[in-house]
C-alpha cells in the first residue's frame, strides 16, 4: 500500500512542478458584430484559452512561477456563417529579479486577424502542417512570444521558438491569408520573425538582453548600474536606425517600453538626462512626448 501511495505520490509532485508554459488571458470581443447568438464567441475563447494554456510548447521546464504572463484581446469586426475577421492585441511580461515588478515585454497589433472557425471545431497545432489559420496565427505568436521572453534571459536565446514562427510562416504563405508574405511597405507576420532572426538588426536582440538581464535584474542591488547598463542598450539602435531607419524591431520594442523607460529614468540616481533624450528623439521620435516627460 505504501508502495503504490509513494508512486502517485511522485506522479501528483511531478504533474504539479512541470507546468505549461503560459498563464495567458485570452479575450474575445464580439460588440461590432450584430450578433444575436453570442454563444460561439464564448466556445471560441475558452477553445482559444484551454488550447494556448493547456499546450506543451517547449521541452523546457517551466515551474508555476515561472509561467509566461500574456494577454490576446482578440476583436472580431465581422462574422459570417464560420468567417471571422478582426485583429489582435498581444501583450506580454517578464518577472524582474528580487522585484514584485513584471517588464512589458511586447505590445503588438495585428489588423489581419482572420479565420475560419467552427463551433466546438477543436484546435490543434501540427509542426507539420497548416490545417487552420487560427491555429497557425495563435501558434505564430505563442512562439514569438517565447522567443523574446528568452532573448531577455539569455544572448540570442529565442533562436528555436522563432526559427518555430518562421516554420509557420513558409507554411502559411501559400494559404491566401492576409498577413504571412512578404509585401513591400507592409509589417507583416513575415517581416516581423525574418527581422528577428536576421544579422541586420542584430542590436535588438544585444539590447533585449542588456537591458533586461543585465540592467532591470540589477536594479533592485545596484539601481545606478542598472540604469547605465539600460542607457547604454538603448544607445544599440543608433546604428541599427543608420542602417535601417524606422525599424519595424524598434518600434515593437518602444511600443511595450516607453512608458517604462520614462518612469525608470524619472527616479533614483541620477544619469545624463540630457544625452539620454538625445538619443530617444533619434531613435524613437514617435515618443517624443514622451520622452519629454523625463524629468529628475
């Protein structure tokens, strides 16, 4: 008896340690969609929920703490019979060591959301194959997602998840949906993981490991350090901006970090100011109001 309580003993420790690796909120808004029956968007987001929190995304191990925090506020505009279209909101966080704070990680819209869905249609992510382009277009920024949260642990970490987003891409390229090929003057799911995995915008990633690993994880023992080592990740994207002026990676990035870098360099000790906006105006002019607001 002993024997068999001690072996479902260390099944139950084993299934409550190793979690998935999401604690992602997904919401699905249906208001401009005159709609009698809402029962469909109901299924649909709890598919949504259950699919992206209850999948094995990785061979990692993620402890419960450890789960990636996410939002997808999904708005659907239009419904017809099992055609949906609409756009997306991503969100994302990481934990910031000896801090009870979480660091905006990406903030993202996508306006081509559209897909076809049945009800109770159940949602399966194939490696392998494109069966559904609500499960490819989830699936896409499932790995996105994971591939900027380990860029901020560790130098280029995010190569495999992405490399995962790119293989979702090349398949749904030839599906005729909106949003995966390559189009000039358009930022596309396409133009979004080829910039991450591309050499030319290599300061991006330097910087998303800088400033998070080796400067927000400092901040709480040494908060000068930390706030020099975050100046100087920001002064990456002056040669990214000679190169590529008005990067897609550097607006996502200032997208989810602008209001945070406000705050950072509003308090504590003190850094050059005056050279700190310089360089923001230059590289993310699009915040200048922002910006501006800086003040110790």
């Amino acid at each position: 008896m002993r024997k068999y309580f001690f072996i479902f003993f260390c099944f139950g420790f084993i299934a409550t340690t190793i979690a998935q690796e999401f604690n992602c909120t997904i919401t699905v808004n249906s208001d401009q969609v005159g709609q009698t029956n809402q029962q469909i968007f109901g299924t649909l987001e709890k598919s949504l929920n259950d699919f992206v929190n209850k999948n094995k995304w990785t061979n990692r191990v993620y402890k419960e703490n450890e789960r990636i925090e996410a939002q997808m506020f999904i708005t659907i505009t239009k419904y017809e019979s099992d055609r949906f279209e609409g756009n997306i909101q991503l969100q994302s966080s990481r934990p910031v060591f000896n801090t009870a704070y979480s660091s905006p990680i990406f903030n993202y819209r996508d306006n081509t959301f559209n897909f076809i869905y049945q009800e109770f249609e159940p949602l399966v992510y194939n490696p392998n194959s494109l069966d559904s382009n609500l499960v490819a277009m989830v699936s896409y920024y499932i790995y996105i997602i994971l591939g900027l949260d380990a860029d901020t642990f560790s130098l280029q970490g995010g190569d495999e998840f992405y490399e995962n987003a790119r293989n979702i891409v090349t398949q749904a390229q030839g599906s005729g949906y909106a949003g995966w090929a390559q189009e000039t003057g358009e930022r596309t799911r396409f133009e979004l993981v080829d910039n991450l995995l591309s050499n030319t915008f290599r300061e991006y990633r330097i910087a998303m490991y800088n400033y998070h690993r080796k400067g927000l994880d400092v901040m709480a023992d040494n908060n000068s350090t930390g706030k020099q080592i975050i100046a100087g990740s920001i002064r990456l994207f002056e040669s990214l901006i000679k190169r590529r002026p008005n990067a897609f990676l550097i607006q996502t990035f200032f997208d989810a970090k602008s209001e945070e870098i406000q705050n950072i360099f509003s308090d504590g000790p003190k850094v050059d100011i005056v050279k700190l906006k310089e360089t923001l105006n230059r590289v993310a002019p699009f915040y200048s109001s922002t910006w501006n607001q800086i003040q110790y």
